[in-house]
C-alpha cells in the first residue's frame, strides 16, 4: 500500500535557477519517470577566477539516469540551453525545443561532436507531446528571443504550468502575442501548480513592447552622419532585426562583430527569424570600403565581457574596429547585476577614444513586469504556486504578490535548489532534499576546480608567489646549492634585493636547524622553510604570499 502511495506523489525538484540569475534546470518526477524543464549554465563571477563557465551539479539526475526521459526547452538562451553538451555527456536523452531554439542547441552540439548522437524533436506552440506519463502543451509567449515557450504539463496528479521567461508584448516584432487565451482556458480546466518568472518582480507596471526600441533605433540612425556601432545580446534576434531595418531605411551597410553574434544571426536567417535584403551584410574585413556615414555594426559585449567584441574595441585591441571621434556607439542592453563595474569601465573606454555614447536609453526588458505577472495568477488560478527564476529576494516579491491574487500562503513554497517538493491528493510539501550546487568548467576541464583551487588562485591573485629552490645531497643530506628564491607578483626582485637577501638568510638557518635536528625528510623541510619565510615576510610587508619550496636530491 505505502509503495502504490508513493508512486502517486509529484516531485518538484529545482537543480538550479532559483537564489541567483542563470543556469536553470528544473525537475519533474513522477514515479520512476523524470523530465527535466531547461538545461542552463551561467557565467563566472568576480571570485572564480579562471573559470569559463558554471553548470548545476547533476549528481542525482547521475544517479537516476535510468529514470530520466527528455529534457524540454522553453527557449534558447544561455542560462537555459547552456549546459546541454556537459549534461548529454553524462546522460544522453532526447531534447524537445521550438525551430529556433533546436537551431541554436545544434550548433552547440555540432562544437561537442555530439549532434549525431542526440534525438533533437521539433515542436511548434500548440503541439502537444507525450514524456512517459507526462503530456506536455507548448504555449507561445514573448520575450527578448524569438520562439519562447511555457509548459502546461498534464500528470497523473495535476496540471502544472511553467512560464519559462515571459512577458506580456502587445505589439511584438513578429506580430504573435503571447497566448493569454490559453493560459485562461487552462486556468479553468484547473491549475495544481504555477511556476513563474519572477526576474522583474521588483518593477512595477508592464514591461514596454520591443518594437518602441525599433522606433528609438530609427529616431538615432535618422539624425546620424557618423559610424553607428550597436552593441546588444546576440541572442535577441528581434532586437538585430530591428537594427538591420534602421540601417536599410537609411542606406547603411550591415557588418557582425563577434562569434556568438555570427553565429546567431546565420542561424536565424537560414532558419527564416531574421530577413536581410541582398548585399546589406557585409564582412567585417570589408568596412574600410564605406563611409563612416554608410555603415553599422552590431557587435557583442553588452555587459562588459572582457574578452567580447566591444570590449576589445574599447580598448584598442581589436583587429579590424579602431574607434574615433567619428564613431556613435550604442549600448542596446542593461547591465544584469554584477556586470555594472564592468560595463561602466567599457563606456568610460569609449568616451576616452572621442566616441558618442548612449546607453540606457535603448533597451526594453524582456521579462514580465508586476502588473503581468498579477495578470498570469489571476489567468491560472493555481492551487499551489513557485516563484522561479530569480534571487531570493525576487522570489520573496512573487510570492507576496501570489498572496495578494488569493493563492493560500500555505500552498506557495519560495524553493531552493536542491529542495524537493512532493505533492499528492491531499497536500504539498517540501519533503527532503536532493545534492545540488555548481560545478565549474575551466577550459576541457569539467569540475576539477573546486574551492580549494579557487582558494589557491585568489591567494595568488592577492598576494603573489615565493618560490624557494634548495638542492641537496642524496648521500651526506647537506645543502649543495641554494637556497635560491625566484618572486612572482610579490615584489620586483631587482628593487628588492635586500629583502630577497635577507629571505634567503631565513632560508639558510631554517634549514641548517633541520640539519642540526637530523631532520631529513622532505615534508618536514619544506615545512620549516614555509614557517620561518612566511613569519619574515609578514613582518617585513604585512603580506601572505604563496610559499611553495623545491627540493631537488643530487
């Protein structure tokens, strides 16, 4: 009896996106099926040092393997799309996306030698498909890329609705709003759970329809004789459109600066999200052929990436873009929170070079504003409600907002990743929890920098490196040379040669204590030699630089 119980409750599993901005991953589990909503990663913060990228950990999808039947996109963004090739890797399953979305998985895959070996199934809104005892209803929605989906998902226990990235957009660039009527039709069918999109809970009203960024771009490009450079998500597809059409109205020229940004607007044309007349593009090698006054170029680099297009513009280190006092440059994004220093840094780059600059003034957000978020609950009706995707303190607004709509403060859970929450006829609650946390990928390496690593770069990083060399006798153990001392980001050894001397005596009487003591191991050695340098140092520079002894046995 307890075992038939069992396979009739609903678990809700959030393996990341919840308590931070990116890599969101979603599980739903329902006896011994599982589907995973979204498959993201995010990008390093300022205390990862080194790291490339950073993905859910996955060890209780690892463990579950056998259950684990689709992974189901709600778009193709970055912080949803991004750790498919780690997770496929592991565990190979098929993937459901719109056209879009699968366009830019592909090419992902394609990277990973991976495309053969993976089922891609392409949906439409509307269609609905079938995941073990999951039927999943694709609904269309709008955000800042195109083909976005929510999830209405049909369980043996309930109906549960996930809103993916939304917002409410009346005048979208490709004329399909957003299904509202759907959303009414399901909330009357009866809604179990509500998982929303909290990130611009905290603005209220609604969020502005993209084509008003459309009319700005072509109010700029109206009244501008010089070069216009654009830099903006690569991702958002109608947002390069609506540069593209500005620059066509004006007899412009069109150049793509930045992989992600070729990439993306290929896929788009070929796939029929992006229409370009002939001849409007043009090669970043062949800008030196039109006048300033005839050419733009959308780049990456919105939020400041050191290594992004505009970032090397910015600071002279790109290629084929030098800027000039002849340059308008136009940053069509808003910083996301802990990008701001760094975005800053690049404009202030830019004024510095003689250029124009306008920012802040050509973005709308893609994301679902309080007033539509209150349209959404009220559409729904759910019997229990999450807030997803945002911080904690996102999370925390939802919530109060869900209350305000009538959702019983009793059936909303503010989750945290790994939190597992069951649900059966009677009732929901968080019952256990499952490992969760991140994993960082370091060049091809995949969780093999951890907090130790990380300890180590920031140590470095802070304060430098001591490198002290000895070479001693295999037979009488006496020194034979040294000790030698080599500094890395500590001091400049040539304007510290007192100190360097005065180390090395440090050194000399550490060592000659082991050998006064018989001490002859190495570990016992190297152990001294940190000791006795590390307290010089410190009463010397007040500084902690890594002391990493050598020995060598001649």
């Amino acid at each position: 009896m307890a075992r038939k119980q069992q396979q009739h409750k609903l678990r809700i599993i959030p393996i990341g996106g919840l308590d931070e901005i990116g890599k969101n991953m979603t599980v739903v589990e329902y006896g011994d099926n599982i589907m995973l909503i979204d498959c993201g990663m995010t990008f390093p913060d300022g205390d990862m040092l080194g790291v490339d990228l950073v993905i859910p950990d996955i060890t209780y999808l690892k463990k579950n393997a056998d259950k684990v039947r689709a992974i189901v996109l709600t778009h193709g963004h970055e912080d949803h799309i991004g750790c498919i090739p780690y997770f496929l890797k592991e565990i190979n399953v098929p993937i459901y996306g719109t056209r879009l979305t699968l366009g830019l998985v592909e090419n992902k895959l394609k990277e990973h030698n991976l495309l053969a070996k993976v089922k891609l199934h392409r949906i439409s809104a509307d269609d609905k498909v079938n995941i073990g005892p999951f039927e999943v209803e694709f609904i269309h929605t709008n955000h800042s890329i195109a083909d976005a989906v929510a999830l209405a998902i049909r369980t043996p226990a309930g109906l549960i609705i996930h809103t993916g990235d939304w917002k409410i957009d009346s005048t979208p660039i490709d004329g399909q709003m957003i299904d509202l009527a759907k959303f009414g039709k399901l909330g009357n069918e009866g809604v179990l759970l509500l998982m929303s999109d909290s990130t611009n809970v905290e603005r209220p009203g609604y969020a502005m329809s993209e084509s008003t960024v459309g009319e700005k771009f072509d109010e700029i490009f109206r009244n501008c004789n010089k070069r216009i450079l654009v830099a903006t998500f690569a991702s958002n597809v109608h947002r390069v459109q609506q540069i593209i059409d500005a620059a066509v109205k004006y007899g412009r020229k069109v150049a793509v600066s930045g992989r992600s940004m070729e990439n993306i607007v290929k896929v788009a044309i070929l796939l029929g999200y992006m229409h370009v007349p002939e001849g409007i593009l043009v090669g970043i090698d062949e800008i030196g052929k039109y006048k300033a006054s005839h050419l733009v170029i959308i780049t990456t680099g919105s939020q400041g990436e050191p290594m992004s297009a505009l970032s090397r513009i910015a600071y002279s280190n790109h290629k084929k873009i030098e800027l000039t006092k002849e340059d308008l440059v136009i940053i069509s994004a808003s910083a996301i929170p802990g990008n701001e220093k760094t975005v800053s840094n690049v404009i202030n780059e830019i004024f510095k070079k003689g250029a124009e600059v306008i920012y802040d003034e050509v973005h709308v957000s893609g994301h679902a504003c309080q007033e539509e978020l209150k349209i959404m609950l009220a559409l729904t009706q759910p019997k229990y409600f999450i807030p997803v995707h945002g911080e904690h303190r996102h999370l925390c607004k939802h919530a109060d907002i869900a209350e305000h709509m009538g959702v019983d403060p009793k059936n909303i859970f503010i989750m945290e990743n790994g939190k597992v929450l069951e649900i059966d006829d009677k009732k929901a609650r968080i019952a256990s929890t499952v490992p969760s946390g991140v994993v960082l990928i370091d060049g091809l390496g995949v969780g093999d920098v951890g907090n130790i690593v990380l300890r180590d770069r920031k140590h470095l990083a802070q304060d430098g490196l001591i490198v002290v060399v000895v070479a001693i006798s295999s037979k009488t153990k006496t020194v034979v040379s040294g000790p030698d001392i080599v500094s890395r980001g500590f001091v400049y050894v040539r304007e510290a040669e007192d100190l360097m001397e005065e180390l090395k005596g440090v050194a000399r009487e550490s060592l000659q204590k082991c050998q006064d003591n018989n001490i002859i191991d190495w570990a016992s050695i190297k152990s001294a030699l940190k000791s006795g340098l590390s307290d010089k140092i410190y009463i010397k520079t007040q500084r902690n630089p890594m002391i990493l002894p050598v020995i060598m046995e001649v």
